[in-house]
C-alpha cells in the first residue's frame, strides 16, 4: 500500500549514514581555501566583513562543541556579531552547501576530514531554517546534520494525503457503514500515526 502513496519516497537512504566525532581544530589552508570558495558564491552584495576566516573558526568551534554564543574566544570578535554572522550565512545557504560538497561523490579527502565540522553548523542552522534544510540533509543522508533521526520528523504533507484518503473512504461509504475497509482503514490510521512522528528530547539527536 505504501508504494502506490504518492508521498516522500520511504525507503532508507543507502548512503544514510553518520559521521564520526571529531574534535574541532582551525582551519587549515586547504580547508579554509574551500570554505572560502563556498563564501564566496553565497555572500551577498555588501562589506566583506572583518577576518571571515576568524568568524568561521568560531562558529565551527561552538557548533563542534555545542557551546553558547557568549563562549565565543574574545579573539574571533563580538558573541553577538558572531551568532549574526552564522545566521546570514545559514539563509544565505553557506552551511548546506557545504554539506551538499562535502556529501558529494567524489569530494576531496579535505572535505572528508571537515564533515563531521560540517554536520555539526548545519545541525544548528536548522533551529532556524527548519523543514526545508531538515529535508536536505535526509536527502543527503547526512544523519549527523539532522536535528533528530527520521523516524523521529513529523511529514505535515504526509499526515494530510493520509487523512484525506481516509475521509474520502469514509464519506464514501456513510451510506452503508458496514461495508467500510476497516482493515484498509486499521492501515491508513497506522500510516497516518507513523507521519505524525514520534515524541523526542535531546538525547535523541544524532551524535
């Protein structure tokens, strides 16, 4: 049944995995060389801003860590500055394509040692752009930059096909009640449970 639903495809992501903890450390050369190539394509029109290299250091330091703005080393500039920063560049689309690179087939070894770096800041970016870059990182099967695991999401578009089905079973049979599928009905109830998502707390993050 669940195969004729035109809904979200529901099969497991064969290249869903997560990326394993790494400690934060500055960037490198190479590193820094492309992120930058990156912030270049998403910087919008305007001043460049003071030491971007500094300001990526320490978002990826506190993203890593999982620290509060306000432990931003005094060195890299202003908390406040720095958490304005982070968002601009997370609407501009810098985190995601960078996880969208670093996923990539055939990405450089350099990407592959950022990664875990890389789902980290995209993690916390999506306390802020939501469904959207949540449905990005599942497509990229980066489990690490999802705010909480699949089974745990909510499908607001899912639940609605669902229902709408179910009602329209129902209505169709107000007439004769006792002629309606409840075993197909059992089904759909199950689906729709299922799309509604799952109860979550923190400890169910990905690492």
């Amino acid at each position: 049944m669940i195969r004729s639903l035109p809904l979200q495809d529901l099969r497991a992501n064969s290249q869903a995995r997560f990326t394993p903890p790494r400690p934060w450390a500055p960037l490198t050369e190479a590193e820094w060389a492309l992120v930058a190539t990156q912030l270049d394509i998403v910087r919008m029109a305007g001043r460049r801003g003071a030491d971007p290299r500094a300001r990526v250091n320490a978002i990826f330091m506190v993203a890593v860590r999982g620290l509060p703005w306000r432990r931003v080393p005094e060195a890299s500039g202003r908390p406040d500055t720095i958490s304005r920063q982070f968002r601009r560049w997370a609407r501009q689309g810098l985190w995601l394509r960078l996880l969208a690179v670093c996923r990539a087939p055939g990405a450089p070894l350099v990407l592959h040692r950022m990664e875990y770096r890389i789902c980290r800041v995209a993690r916390r970016a999506m306390r802020g752009l939501g469904d959207i870059a949540a449905n990005s990182a599942e497509r990229l099967g980066a489990l690490t930059a999802m705010p909480v695991l699949p089974v745990y999401r909510h499908r607001p578009e899912n639940v609605t096909y669902v229902r709408n089905w179910m009602r329209g079973i129902i209505t169709a049979r107000m007439a004769e009640p006792w002629t309606a599928p409840i075993a197909k009905l059992r089904r759909l109830l199950a689906l729709e449970r299922h799309f509604l998502g799952r109860p979550w707390w923190r400890r169910d993050a990905p690492p």
